[in-house]
C-alpha cells in the first residue's frame, strides 16, 4: 500500500534542501501522468515526487506548478498506487491536507513539519537572495502556523528543526525509513 508524505515549513526552513538531497540518492524518471502534474519517478521505491525539479532552479517543487494544479494533484494521487512525496506552498493546504488523510487505501500519511529559528532564516534568505515581501513570509508563517494547531493532524504530523547538516541529515534517514 501506498504511503504520503508532505514536508512544509516556512520558507527558508530547507525544504527543497532536503528534497535534493533525497533526490540525489537515487535514479530518477521524470514524467507527467496527468497534465500539469509533473513527477520524479522511482521503480525502486515505487515513489513519484511532486514538483518540479530542474537543474539551476532557485525555488523548486510543487512551488513551479501552476497555480491550478491542486484538481489534477488530488486525481493523479488518489489513482495512483506509487507512493507519493512532495514539499511546498503550492499543496499544503488543509483541502490538500485532508484530501490525503480521507484516502482509501494509503498504509501512512505524514506531515513533516520543518522549522529553523529567525536567525536562521534571515541568513538564509540573505544567501539566496530572496525578495519574499514581509506580507507574503508572515502568511505562509500563518499556515503553517494552522497547520501546527489543526488537532485534527496532530497524530499525523512530525516537526523537526532543519538549522544545519546534522539536523538535516537525521530528517533525511527520516525519510529514508518512511520509505523504506
């Protein structure tokens, strides 16, 4: 049966950090099932990616889909039976979020949660060089924010704090395990 994991987080907390890092494990097919939904394809794991990730791209992920895609995400996940991964604004949503948790079916879902503290943050976004306006940070920090205090997805989320290699490194032997 298949598993669900979503990795959200404000921005900067290294969420596609990590999705590189994870996805440079392994051997890749990138594919589009259904239009507008773009994958990472492993046989091995049996485990599609959402997202886009291409080489040299500042902002990954579910983050360069359209803003539309949150119908054709919900039917290319619900009629797959690969294992799915994802990180991202684009789907974190509490229409996404339960959509996942009503699916029949599915052996675990998880919500990996990552968070860094401000200081962190702001050197991060220094280091990219991140134009993000205070209004859009202070509302993705809201949704997460919901997120956290959603009872409802209390026994379904994990959160971890993604401040530098080794903090990283224990999330990805996370992932590894979940998938494994």
């Amino acid at each position: 049966m298949k598993k669900i994991m979503a990795i959200a987080g404000e921005p900067g907390t290294g969420k596609t950090t990590l999705m590189w890092r994870f996805i440079n494990q392994y051997t890749w097919e990138t594919r589009e099932d259904v239009k507008l939904v773009n994958t990472l394809y492993n046989k091995e794991l049996d485990l599609h990616i959402l997202g886009k990730y291409e080489e040299g791209e500042k902002f990954a992920g579910t983050d360069r889909y359209s803003m539309a895609v949150q119908p054709a995400a919900m039917e290319f996940v619900k009629n797959t039976t690969s294992s799915i991964l994802f990180e991202g604004d684009r789907l974190t949503n509490a229409k996404f979020y339960d959509f996942l948790l009503e699916l029949p079916r599915v052996h675990d879902v998880e919500f990996l949660i990552l968070t860094a503290n401000k200081n962190t943050l702001t050197e991060r976004y220094e280091k990219r060089g991140s134009n993000q306006s205070d209004t859009f940070l202070k509302g993705r920090k809201t949704k997460i924010d919901n997120i956290l205090a959603n009872f409802y997805y209390m026994d379904y989320r994990e959160v971890f704090a993604n401040e530098d290699i080794k903090d990283q490194t224990f999330i990805l032997n996370h992932i590894n395990h979940f998938f494994s």
